[in-house]
C-alpha cells in the first residue's frame, strides 16, 4: 500500500526552527516529484514547496522563500521540510504529497503534521 507519513511538527516560538519529515513507502519515490503543502483554519491548501523526483528543481512560495529548505533523499525515501525564522504565520497543517510526473492516478497525500508557531 501506499503511504505517506509526516513527522516532525510542533510548537515553537517566532523564529525558531523545526524540520519536517515525510517517508514514503509502497511506490518508486525516486521517480515521484515531491511537495509540501500547507492549510491553515479558513484558508485554502497552498503550495509551499516542490521538488522534481531527482532533485534537480527546486520551487518554494514567496512566503516561505529563503527561510525554507525542501530535501530528499531517494535511499531513505524521505522528503524534508527544514525550517527556520519560523513566523506566527507559518502556523498550518503540513502535508506531504507525491505526484507522477506523467499519470495523473500517482497523487498520494500524508496525513499532515501541525505546526505551530506562538508565543
């Protein structure tokens, strides 16, 4: 079976840091491109970050750009989320999901880990 499982989320306060984890297993990972998303009460599931299946292109949403960090590594069948200068606004469900390139039925999601930032 496929599954996603994120990790790593928590509460911190304005500008620190926390690391988000995704494994992935029951599918080729290396050949899947990745991305993180996130959704906060009320607001629509916004794109944070993607990363083509080799690692090659790297993407992030104006937000979050130059403050995070998405990785993977095709051995571990893990993407990482690392994050730093974290802002109240940051504060979301964080979710994993796998995308083909090609065919449109390889669209796996995680279950989302929440992150939240306060003081």
């Amino acid at each position: 079976q496929v599954q996603l499982v994120e990790s790593g989320g928590g509460s911190v306060q304005p500008g620190g840091s926390l690391r988000l984890s995704c494994g992935a297993s029951g599918f080729t990972f290396s050949l899947y491109a990745m991305r993180w998303y996130r959704q906060a009460p009320g607001k629509e599931r916004e794109l944070v970050a993607s990363i083509t299946a080799g690692g090659g292109s790297i993407n992030y949403a104006d937000s979050v750009k130059g403050r995070f960090t998405i990785s993977r590594d095709n051995a571990k069948n893990t993407v990482y989320l690392q994050m730093g200068s974290l802002k109240p606004e940051d504060t979301a469900v964080y979710y994993c999901n796998a995308r083909h390139p090609i065919f449109r039925s390889g669209d796996y999601w995680g279950q989302g880990t929440q992150v939240t930032v306060s003081s």
